[in-house]
C-alpha cells in the first residue's frame, strides 16, 4: 500500500509516484478485503484509490469487477477521514479433497505444454478434410471450430473454408469448403 501524505482534514495531498508504481500489477487479497471494508464504512473512492496507490476507475472498476454492492462514500462538503488499513487477511479457501494448500511437493508430473486431449478428432477431421470436395460440408463441436480453421491453414493450404452456426445456442458448427 503507498504512504502518502494527509491534509489536517485527512485528504490525501499531492500527486503521489505509487500510483505508477501499482500500475498492471495483479490485486491483491488484502487490496480486495480493503475495497470491501471501504465500501461499508462509506469511505470515498478519492481516499481509497489513494491508499491503495491506484486510480479512481481502477479501483471502481475492481469493485464492479468483484460484485461488490453499495457506493463509495461521497467526499463533497466535509472532510475525508484518512483509512485504516486492515492486516492482509487470507480469505478461507476451500481446496478439493486430496489437495493441501502451501505445501511443497517433488516428483510430481508436469503437464506437457499443448497436450491434445482430441486426437481421435482431429485425426478425424484431417481424413474428413482429405475426402472432401468443393460444396460438401460436415458439423463440429463449437470448440472445434479453430482446429479446423488451424489444420486447413496448416495441412490444406489450397482449401478455402467458411463456419457458420447450425444451432441458435452456437453449439455447434458447419464447416463448408468453398474453393
């Protein structure tokens, strides 16, 4: 969080280099439960954005971003109360059954990079793509769409393809060859 200066009144005073400082960094948890206590206690975004070292529309954006209800607090017509900030405070997080949070494990496989779960399908595709001719057209799942679109591109450079949706729900869609 930034230290800045305060006014007798408890306004933040100046421009302050934290806020560049924060800029594109990941929110933090403490940085979340802070917008949240701000909120009920009806603190004003000028305040808040201070303290945390971030802009106004950040820090509104991060409380849409996190569903919180109720407004900032208005600092129009009387003096702003410099914010207490809360210890960071680890929100209970519930792991799956099996899995122990913070804790150093070895020999434990790493996933290969671009593991392919739908071989079967993508080989099927590249033999439905090899047996077809200019006007036929066959249906895929919608998360099959881009492998289409990247074995055509790769594989069948000659083949001019269009998608288009057969479902309203976008489910799924029909891949024509043109050309």
């Amino acid at each position: 969080m930034a230290n800045l200066t305060f006014s007798k009144k408890g306004v933040p005073m100046g421009r302050n280099k934290s806020t560049a400082d924060n800029k594109n960094q990941q929110w933090s948890a403490a940085e979340d439960n802070y917008i949240r206590m701000a909120v009920e206690q009806g603190l004003c975004t000028v305040t808040v954005a201070a303290k945390l070292g971030r802009t106004k529309a950040s820090v509104q954006n991060r409380k849409w971003g996190l569903g919180i209800e109720g407004r900032f607090g208005s600092s129009k017509g009387k003096g702003v109360k410099a914010p207490q900030v809360a210890a960071p405070v680890l929100t209970n997080v519930k792991a799956p059954k099996g899995i122990e949070l913070f804790k150093l494990e070895s020999n434990v496989p790493v996933p290969s990079k671009g593991a392919r779960a739908n071989d079967e399908a993508r080989n099927h595709m590249r033999n439905l793509f090899s047996k077809m001719n200019v006007g036929q057209s066959f249906v895929v799942p919608q998360k099959m769409v881009h492998v289409a679109k990247y074995i055509t591109d790769k594989e069948f450079p000659s083949f001019k393809i269009r998608t288009s949706a057969t479902t309203p729900d976008r489910k799924f869609h029909r891949i024509f060859r043109v050309a």
